[in-house]
C-alpha cells in the first residue's frame, strides 16, 4: 500500500464510519446536546463535511459543491456558512437541516473528495499548492483538514450517541 492508497482508506473508512452513525438518527437526536453551547450531532456532521468540502476543493482550484450547486439555497443557510466561529442559534440551525438533504449534499461531497484523492500520487502529497506557504501541502491538508478532524468529529458523535442511550457498534 503506497501513502495515496492509505489516504483513500482512511477518509472512505472515515465517510463510512460517519454516514452508517448519522443515517439511523432522528431530527431530534440531531439536534439533542447535553447542555448549552455544545455541538449537537447534527451540526458535526454538517460542519465535518462542509469543511472538507472547502478544503478539497480549494486545494483544486475550484469553488466548494456548497457553492457551485448552491447546497447553501437548498438549505436555507448562508454562503459563507462552514461553522467555524458559529452562535448557538446558528449551531442550532445547522443541527436542525432536516437529514435526506444533507445526505445529498455528503454523497455529493464525499464522492468528489474520494475521487480526488484517487487522482494523485505520493508526490502529489507533497506538492504545497500556496508558495506562500510551503509547509502546507496536500498531505498535510488531508491530513489535518479531513482525516484527523473528520475521526475527531466522528468520536464526538459517537460519545454523543453514548450520552443519549444508543450502543456503540460493536
């Protein structure tokens, strides 16, 4: 297994892992939190992807699938939205998107991002796409941005799932 096909691995497993845990929920395990100002699933979920989505694509060249395909009119969100820096009503509004559409929007996302990763080779890795700043490349990026975020946010939702009475898979 060469760097690329590890990558691919880790973030399929990853999408995977998080699709099988959010598409069994309802709107109101979703939006359920333990307490004020905490991130319910639903907003995880929607942010996790939504970054990736972001930093994919960014690092191509080309605008996100939230704004080429206007996932933000469908929605109801605005443009700019990622969830970095969110209010609790906007953490609330996201982690109230009702799921059919949102699962749209991650196929769409997590197929582009999977496929992307197929395209390159360990010294695409390395390639820095800013000069600006040549630490971060596209390895550090996935790395970073997709993988460590998106296992960090998919143990939050479990841990979240746990307080709210449903097992772990096993």
């Amino acid at each position: 297994m060469n760097a690329v096909e590890f990558v691919h691995t880790m973030v399929s497993e990853m999408h995977r892992a998080m699709i099988e845990d959010v598409k069994v929920l309802n709107q109101e395990q979703l939006a359920w939190k333990p307490a004020p100002n905490t991130n319910p699933i639903g907003f995880l979920f929607w942010h996790e992807i939504r970054t990736e989505d972001n930093m994919i694509h960014g690092l191509q060249g080309k605008p996100s699938i939230w704004e080429s395909e206007k996932w933000y009119e469908k929605l109801g969100m605005d443009a700019a939205a990622q969830g970095t820096g969110f209010q609790e009503p906007d953490v609330d509004k996201a982690a109230a998107l009702p799921l059919p559409e949102v699962m749209a929007y991650v196929e769409r996302v997590t197929t582009s991002i999977e496929d992307y990763i197929k395209t390159l080779d360990d010294a695409g890795l390395d390639r820095a796409p800013n000069p600006e700043r040549p630490r971060w490349t596209v390895g550090m990026m996935l790395r970073n941005f997709v993988i460590a975020h998106g296992w960090w946010h998919l143990g939050e939702i479990k841990y979240l799932k746990g307080m709210q009475g449903m097992p772990a898979a096993r």
